[in-house]
C-alpha cells in the first residue's frame, strides 16, 4: 500500500515539476478522420437533357469520409487555454454512394460520376479550451471557438447514357465563418502533451450550412 501511494505520489509530481519548466506557450501538430455533411443540393447539372435536367443529388448522400490535419499554437493561462489552429481538409465524393444514391433516387437516368469532386477547405481557428478535471496526467477539457474558412472544389465530372458531360465545380469558391464545440482529454507526459479530441464545427457555405465531425483525431503539443 505505501509503494503504491509513493508511486500516485511520484506520477502526481513529476508532470508538475517539468509542467514548471515548460514555457507558457507551446506549438503542436495534429492529423484527423472526418465524416462530413455537405448541406448542398447538386442540380441543374450542365449538358443533361430535359427531363433529366431536373435531377438533384444531395451532396450529404455522396461524400465519404475526408483526411484532415494541420498546426497549432496553445497559450496557457491556467485551466484556460487559448488554442489557434491552421488546418486542411479535403473530402472526396464515393463513386459507389453517388452512382447508387442516382440510381435510387431517379430510376432509369443514366447518370454516372467518373472522377473530380474534391472539395479544399483551409481554415483558421481560435479556441477557448477549458480543463474541467484537473487530474495530475490525464486531464479531460472542453473546447468551443469560432474561425475563416476558405472552401474550394474540384470540377467533377460525370457521365450521361454513355458520353461525358462538361466538367463542372461542386461549389462556388468562397470564404465563410466557421465555429466548433467539443470535448477531449490531454495526457500530459512531462514536457509532451498527446491529446484526443470530437469535435463537431459548422461551415457557413453560401450552398447551406454544413457540419464535419473528427471520426479519429489525435495531436501533440510540446
């Protein structure tokens, strides 16, 4: 029992004792799996004929998961911290989802997607991170910020009963605000802190507000 109790005793002080050493603002990387929901209708698609030009194809339908990550600069004061962030993130179409989702939502238009799509996203972030376990390794925080965002697409391209149509962007080229909530947990191992994170941020698209969510994140502050 007293070794045990030295021990707590000894995990509890060494991340305090080089916690002291650490200089009050400290740089980091982080790297994520997103699930995104594009609040955008794809329609009035070029070349289609009519009837077919009436087809709408709901982005949120046809995207799959998106690869993120970026840098960022943490200033402690206290249990509050004030984290900025520079990220990029880039979500490619599903050619299965989209050709499926085609064919069940207007059966009988031969509507193909063949490759582009990507949509660009490079942001810019300020978040307020506040500790509200203070455990002496292993601390659990929220987090809530507001930021820019600079969103671009790709043309994609896409197939008509056989013939390719005029490639076109999924959407307009355009910077919007942005803002997040979350939650996450910092283990602090001396003058390293690795760290997971969930948060949900809400991009202000002139198409429709639309939602990406950290399936995976993890970053490191040092």
């Amino acid at each position: 029992m007293r070794r045990f109790m030295l021990f707590l005793l000894v995990l509890y002080l060494v991340p305090m004792a080089c916690r002291a050493q650490v200089s009050p603002v400290r740089f980091g990387i982080h790297a994520n799996i997103i699930s995104a929901n594009i609040n955008a209708t794809l329609s009035d698609i070029a070349g289609l004929p009519p009837p077919s030009n009436n087809v709408e194809v709901a982005l949120s339908e046809v995207y799959g998961l998106g690869l993120g990550g970026g840098a960022h600069l943490d200033v402690f004061l206290g249990l509050l911290t004030l984290r900025m962030s520079a990220d990029y993130i880039r979500i490619s179409p599903d050619a299965e989802k989209f050709n499926s989702y085609v064919s069940a939502s207007v059966p009988g238009i031969p509507l193909v997607y063949q490759s582009g799509g990507d949509i660009n996203l490079w942001s810019g972030t300020v978040n307020g991170k506040l500790v509200v376990l203070p455990l002496p390794v292993v601390k659990p925080y929220v987090t809530g910020g507001l930021g820019l965002a600079y969103v671009k697409s790709s043309e994609v391209a896409l197939n008509f009963n056989g013939s390719p149509l005029a490639p076109f962007p999924i959407l307009e080229s355009q910077t919007v605000g942005t803002y997040n909530l979350g939650a996450g947990v910092d283990f602090e191992l001396g003058f390293l802190t690795i760290y997971g994170e969930l948060k949900v941020t809400w991009v202000m698209l002139k198409e429709g507000t639309s939602t990406y969510v950290p399936i995976g994140l993890i970053g490191v502050s040092f």
